[in-house]
C-alpha cells in the first residue's frame, strides 16, 4: 500500500488552542460547543460569553450567563450527564453563527433511557464573545422516544465546521423566504423537514392555515435561517394529542432552510410542540 507523503509544514495560529482557519467569529462558537457543552466545562464561559448572554426559546427569556442561564444547563446536564452536541449545518453571516444542530444522551430521570433531539439555533457575537442565542429546541420528540424506549439515530456531523467562510447577507433569498412562509407553502413542502419527520414519518399538522410573524431572519450564500411565531387555529391531530379543544393558538419555530433558483429546495424547521403542548394541557392558549 501506497501513501503520498507531503512536506510536513507549520501551520500559523490564532492561539496556542485554535488553528487560525475560518471565519473569526467561530473561535467563541467552537469554545462553546467543544469546551463547553461536550466537555460540560462551566469555567471557560467568562472567557467565551457575555455576563449579560440572553437566551430566547419558546417565548421566553434566558437572561444573564452565571443565574439563569447557567443554571438552566446544569440541570439538562444533571439530567443526561453524557450529554453530547453533534453540529450538521452551519451558516456564518455577519455577526451570526446559524446551526443545526443534536443533542443526544442518556437521561437519569428515565432509567437511562436513550434519546436525541434536534435544534435550530441564531448565536450572536459581538466584541469576540456570545452575546445571544435564539433557539427552538425538540423536546416533543424528546419527551416521546424517553416514554417509547426508541431513540432517534442521530444525522451525521458537518464535516468541517471550524473552517466555514463567513457568507454575504442573501436579501434576494430572505424575500424569498419570507413569502415562501407567509403563502403557507412551508406546510405541505416536502423538500423541507418539520421536526422529527426524518425519523418518524410523520408531518404533523398543528396549526391549521394561519399566520407566520416573523421576528429574526439572517442569511448568506443562498441559505437562510429564521426565527418566526406561527398563529392560527389548533388543527384536530395536534388537538387530540394535547386533549385540548379547536381554538385560537401560537406555536414558536426556527428554520434553517436553502434557497435556489428562486424557491425553497431543502432545510429544516423545528417547531416547540412541547411548549404549546404544556400550555394547552394547563387550559393556557398562548
């Protein structure tokens, strides 16, 4: 067996931590994912993160890195104590960082039972550190294969994260995007997953029809990320599942989708079926 041997060189460096390769804006972002949530490493987040880091999921917001947000990650970390975060997409545009991404463990409040779940996440950094996150994360699915005992198989990793150009904002392709939402095309789009889709084959009707409210919307190189509030009336397949009655509600989502050609031809977006499943099985509609 024949191997073509280069020239060994030496590579420049950013630090003595980090190869410098890629876009700048990365460096907190691989800290965050390797350092932090993989190696479940509370101390390097002053040196990664904002003290005022905000969160913002299903409605609400995490605000403050060593109070809420820290403690909110710690119990998801006491929970599955070998959590691990398996990045598949990236999108770096401006001072954004657009992911999807996994996280999959063990859960102890299950007998150890087995489960994966998908986000879509908007990071922000500013002055070299994170500054915010917008995020909807699968917990549904989550709550579902920790019941069933089926965890979901897990979509293959990026294959170079860390080495992703920073992107030029698309706004031909956020317009696209926009009315692409607004028509209600997104529903019946089978070139785009909803949620776990993939893996269970099901397209679950939640909302029926309604309106799309869009709140943040990044982009570059023909891909756009998006965060947005779906409102409209409660469909009955979504409605039997909570035991809750046809009305007025609000679903929170996050896309992360490809456009060519003027359409929509690929992507994902995870909607917070389990917040809007909480709130209607406590008689809350919003």
């Amino acid at each position: 067996m024949n191997f073509e041997m280069s020239e060994p060189r030496t590579l420049p460096r950013e630090s003595s931590e980090h190869p410098a390769t890629g876009a700048a804006i990365l460096r907190p972002f691989r800290r965050y994912v390797t350092g932090f949530v993989n190696c479940h490493d509370f101390s390097i987040l002053p040196r990664i993160m904002h003290s005022d880091y905000r969160l913002f999921t299903s409605g609400m917001t995490v605000a403050g890195r060593d109070d809420a947000y820290k403690s909110a990650v710690a119990r998801q970390l006491e929970q599955f104590p070998g959590l691990l975060f398996t990045l598949h997409e990236i999108l770096v545009t401006g001072a954004h960082i657009c992911v999807r991404f996994t996280e999959h463990g063990a859960s102890r409040l299950h007998d150890n039972a087995r489960a994966a779940w998908t986000s879509i996440a908007i990071y922000e950094v500013s002055g070299g550190l994170m500054s915010s996150c917008t995020i909807e994360q699968d917990y549904f699915s989550r709550r579902r294969q920790l019941i069933d005992g089926q965890p979901m198989a897990v979509d293959p990793p990026a294959i170079a994260p860390w080495d992703e150009a920073e992107q030029m904002p698309d706004r031909d392709a956020e317009k696209i995007v926009r009315d692409w939402l607004n028509s209600g095309d997104w529903l019946d789009c089978k070139d785009v997953m909803l949620d776990d889709e993939s893996a269970t084959g099901k397209r679950e009707r939640i909302i029926d029809g309604g309106s799309v409210e869009i709140d943040l919307i990044v982009s570059g190189g023909g891909r756009v990320a998006f965060h947005a509030v779906h409102s409209g009336n409660l469909a009955p397949d979504f409605g039997e599942v909570s035991g809750a009655a046809e009305q007025p509600v609000s679903i929170h989502m996050s896309g992360l989708v490809t456009v060519d050609k003027g359409r929509v031809v690929a992507g994902h977006i995870i909607r917070d079926r389990w917040g809007l499943y909480r709130r209607l099985s406590k008689g809350n509609r919003r």
